[in-house]
C-alpha cells in the first residue's frame, strides 16, 4: 500500500499552517520551496483536479461542447501522481512533472497544462530551491511559454486565468517571504479572474457557465492551497499499481462539431522545429496548441484532413501516442443513431467510405509502423501515402493490435447509446485482433456488446459486414444478425492474386528459399483462407494471366453452384488489373461488383504491391 499523505512527512514541519481559523506565527512560515514541497504541491493540486472532474465536464462548451475537460486535465493529472518523483533539485523535480505531464495530457486543457509545467520547467533556475521571488518572477516567463503555444490565443480562457495569476504573483512577490500568504493572495486574483470568464467570451456567457479549463487551473491552486493550510491530500489512501483510469474518451456533443476529427499525437526527435509544427497545424485545422521542447512534442488539433497531417508530420520526427478521435460518429452515436444496433469493424475491413458512412459504422484501427514512426490505419495514413512509404523506406512496417484502450472506451462509449453493439473482427486465424476486442466487450460493453470473428478479411469481411448493416438497417435484432453472420461467413470467400512473395519474405511470412525459388521459376502464388481463417496455398501458375483466368474461373464456378449474393474487387496500388477482373467477372457474372477499391494498408502490409483479390458470398 503507498500512502500519498507519506508525501506530508518530507514537508510537514516547514509547510504547516495551522488552520481552523487560528493565525499561524511567524515561525510556521513557508520561506522556499525545494524539490520535494514542489512535489508535495503538484500531487495536491492534482487531486484536487481529479475530484472536480465531472464539474468540468458538465461546464465544458468552449472551444467545442465535448464534455471532455476534466477527463484531459484528470489524465495529465494522473500522469503527475503515478510517474514522477520528487529530484535532488528543482530542475530535476520539474524536469521530471513536465514529462509526466506532457506524456498524460489530452485535448486542449491537458496540453495548455503541460506546457505550463514545460515552462516553468525551462524557466527554473539552476538553484536547490524558490523564494517567493524568484517563482513570482518565474511564473509570468512560463506563461508566455504557454502563450506562444496556442496557434489562436483566445481571452477568457484557462490561459487568461493562468496570466493573472502568474502576474499576481509576480506583483505580490516582493511583499511577502512566506509561500503561504502568497499562494493565498494568488488563489483570490485567479478566482475573481474565472468569473470574469463569461464577460470575455460569449459563448461562456450563452450557457452561463465559466471557462472549464480555467476552472480546472482554479482547482489545482486550490489544491495547493488547502494542502499547505491543512497538510491533507484529499485522497489519502491508493493502492499500489492503482490507475485510476480516466473514463472514456469521448467527445458528447450537442451539435455537429465544424471539424470531424480530434487529432493528437507525440513528436519525437533532435531539434524538433516547433515553430515548424504549429505552422502544418494551422494549414489543416484549427483549436490547435503544441506542447513540449525541442526533444519531445505532444500536438493536438481538430481537422478533417488526419491522414494528410500525418503524413507531412513524420518528417518533422518520429510520430509516437497517435489517438484521433471520429467526433462526427460519436455525435451520431449520441443525437442521430440510424439504428438500435451499433456496427463496430476493424481496418482489415475493406468497403467503400460511403457505406460506412451511410451505415454509420465504427473503426478500430490497427496500427502501423515504420521503425519509430507509428500510424493508425485508414485514419492517419492512406493506401496511396502507405505504398509510397513501402516503396521508400529501408524497413519492413509492422503491424500491431487496435488499442486495447481504444477498443474499451469505443465500446463503452457504444453500449452507453445503443441497445446493443455488434463488432465484426478480421479472422482470429490471422491475427490476435478478436481475443482482444472480445476482452474489452466483456470489460467494457456492459453485457450489451457481442464480437463476431468473420474468419476472413478485406473485403470478404467487408461483404459480411455490408450485409449485416443492411440487416440492422430493416430493423432485424442484433442476436439475428450476429446468427445470420456466422451464416455468412461460411458462404464467403476470398481468393488473392500474389504478384510476388517478396513482401512476405521481408515481413517474415515466407522463407527466403521459398521467395528465391518463386522468383526464378516465376511462380505467382493463389492464396486464400481455409474454414478456420487461416492462410492456406490455393494454387500457383507460371504467370499472372493464368492466375487471373483461374481466379475468374473458380468464381464463376462458385457462383453457379449457388446464388450469389454480391462479390467485390479490392487491390494494392494495381487499379487497372482490379478493373480487368471486374470487366471479365461482369462479363459471366451479369452484374458488376458492389465495389473496387483499395486494400487496407494492414493487409497491403503482407501481400504487397500489386495484389488484387476477389471476394464473394453466396445466399
């Protein structure tokens, strides 16, 4: 058990001021502030803000109404507490809070804080400890740190609230020697400050309520304050290895957000150009801020254009934490649901955009990696940005699970709007994707959420996908259609044209020998999925015509032997042969397919460029 109030034993005697009403004498005066009170300060301040959480999300409307404001100060808070530790000086006290807070913060509120604690730990001179002036002198320096972040700063904000107090210090710091008197003084000028938050933005004064990140900022100088008069945390009890998660993510709107995504990520690397990263934010969104140093960077902005971001971001440092937010689907989910059913897929999925946005599906996506630069597949990178990188770059990608935080808050968040969730995961036979969402529907769906392993993948799974969303659209029962699906799955197949196996060799799927001896012989291999979902060997020809005409063959062959009910063309940066098979299946099929479009990058990760595969399900 770790007993935060143990942190009151390193400052007790130079910090108490006897509360109660009574006066404290002279010699009960707090005179500096070393590594260890600094500490001790941060963790009040923290909890203080962890407990009025729900207050700041309820009030949170600006810059948008996501109710999410305590949730991303409570996280960078959290990060605080259970990270850090108190360093033999001041800078190494500070240096290690702004990291914690940096790596913790979310959305707006969560970065202004953590470039707060950035500048103050840049600022902080090379010295054991603070006298009330020279952290009077030092706060309005880590303001301006703060200032120069936002790409539009806006008055009546937490950052306005942060001014005043940073200045009243600074006026006030010769006045006293005692932290005490001066935090008090502070905390009067920052209150009178939050209710003038209204008077200075309308959109405060329209709801009637302050500004929810000052309010936040309020809350951790009170924090401080109540502990340097009383010598409590409010929590004084937590469990090792506690968390404390914060709750889901999620952005509740009342009206349509004027961007779509809620984009944030860390940037890594030598002398990153800050200036640089503000400028590609301001070109592609807006409520946009960039915390950090030139070493590590955390940015957050909202934006219709992720995957462009992205892709011009990695070339200003290694892209790491990525998170991006569908604030339209979640405001779907909460004002405008098409259905009872939500429909949850991950991005081994292939359909069209427009039938996941008609059908309002959700996405989990996988992550991709090229060396320290990380991706999330279809939001933050494209097919056409993730063939030019494959083309480019030395390293093999590699591919990780959908977050197993993401997959929680998604269908938490789901399971809190509908009446049921149904999430269709790629083969469990190829990848770990359907054992772990099915944990977090049992974690996080309140009974309510059910995982299907399609036992396929792209657009097969799409095809499976498709006919579920047209199912929930008439009205059928989430427990028809998760029956039916399984149904489905057993009537679909998939056939995939290999162009060469030299991208399963360098992704380790296939042996050297195996690729070489391809290679020389010109065999191009016929790969598809067997009932259990797992690859298996189709056939071979000396050729790709021959493949073709073996694929279109067996197509029809299936399709003669029962109806069909749809088939769809998808590829790896190889439209025309994905045409000439839709052309030629047209042909004997007599109707086109429901779609052609492009293979998820997750998957173009295994079969390469040039792959074109043909999916179809039979009634």
């Amino acid at each position: 058990m770790i007993l935060i109030s143990s942190v009151w034993r390193w400052v007790r005697k130079p910090l108490l001021a006897v509360g109660g009403g009574r006066a404290y004498n002279d010699s009960m005066k707090i005179r500096y502030l070393d590594g260890r009170r600094l500490h001790a300060a941060f963790l009040a301040g923290g909890e203080a803000v962890i407990q009025d959480r729900e207050t700041l999300n309820r009030i949170n409307v600006f810059p948008v109404p996501d109710a999410d404001t305590g949730n991303n100060l409570a996280s960078t808070m959290r990060s605080i507490s259970l990270t850090t530790k108190p360093g033999r000086t001041l800078r190494e006290t500070l240096r290690s809070i702004a990291d914690a807070a940096l790596m913790g913060a979310r959305g707006n509120s969560g970065l202004i804080f953590a470039q707060f604690v950035q500048g103050i730990s840049r600022e902080a001179p090379d010295e054991p400890s603070f006298t009330t002036r020279s952290f009077g002198e030092l706060a309005p320096r880590a303001v301006r740190h703060v200032q120069s972040s936002i790409l539009n700063p806006v008055e009546g904000t937490m950052l306005t609230v942060m001014r005043d107090w940073a200045e009243s210090l600074f006026h006030f710091r010769t006045r006293t020697s005692d932290f005490s008197e001066l935090i008090h003084h502070s905390l009067e000028v920052a209150r009178r400050s939050l209710r003038d938050t209204p008077k200075k933005l309308q959109v405060l004064a329209r709801a009637r309520v302050v500004d929810a990140g000052a309010k936040g900022f309020v809350d951790f100088v009170e924090g401080i304050h109540d502990f340097i008069r009383s010598g409590r945390l409010r929590r004084l009890v937590r469990e090792a290895g506690e968390t404390d998660a914060a709750p889901a993510k999620v952005h509740s709107f009342k009206e349509k957000a004027d961007r779509r995504y809620c984009a944030e990520a860390i940037l890594t690397g030598d002398g990153l150009d800050l200036e640089r990263i503000r400028e590609r934010l301001r070109a592609y969104g807006g409520s946009a801020i960039v915390a950090g140093s030139e070493e590590k960077a955390r940015f957050h902005v909202h934006t219709d254009r992720p995957a462009e971001l992205f892709f011009e971001m990695k070339d200003l440092g290694a892209l790491g934490q990525v998170k991006v937010d569908d604030m339209k689907r979640q405001f779907q989910a909460a004002h405008a649901r098409r259905s009872g059913t939500a429909l949850v897929t991950d991005s081994a999925c292939d359909l069209p955009p427009g039938f996941l946005e008609e059908h309002q599906v959700h996405l989990l996506p996988f992550t991709l990696s090229f060396g320290d630069t990380h991706f999330l597949d279809k939001l933050t990178i494209t097919p056409e940005h993730f063939y030019r990188l494959l083309l480019s770059r030395p390293e093999h990608p590699t591919t990780s699970l959908p977050s197993p935080a993401l997959a929680r808050e998604t269908l938490s968040f789901l399971a809190e709007h509908y009446d049921s969730v149904l999430v269709f995961s790629v083969s469990s036979g190829l990848s770990g994707s359907f054992e772990a969402v099915s944990k977090a529907a049992a974690e996080a769906g309140r009974g309510k959420a059910r995982v299907v392993d399609t036992r396929t993948l792209s657009a097969a799974q799409g095809l499976i996908v498709m006919r579920a969303a047209e199912a929930a659209a008439a009205g059928a029962a989430a427990e028809d259609i998760a029956r039916l699906a399984e149904e489905w799955r057993g009537r679909t197949r998939i056939l995939v044209d290999v162009q060469t196996l030299r991208y399963m060799v360098r992704g380790g799927r296939v042996s050297p020998l195996k690729g070489l001896a391809a290679r020389l012989l010109n065999l191009k291999p016929i790969v598809t999925l067997d009932e259990n979902g797992k690859a298996a060997a189709w056939g071979k020809s000396f050729g790709r015509r021959a493949n073709m005409d073996k694929i279109i063959r067996a197509a029809a062959e299936a399709a003669a032997g029962g109806t069909l009910w749809r088939y769809a063309v998808v590829h790896a940066l190889n439209r025309p042969r994905a045409e000439e098979y839709a052309r030629r299946l047209t042909g004997l099929l007599g109707r086109p397919p429901a779609f052609i479009q492009d293979i998820a990058p997750v998957i173009g990760v295994h079969n390469g460029i040039g792959a074109v595969a043909v999916c179809l399900m039979l009634e």
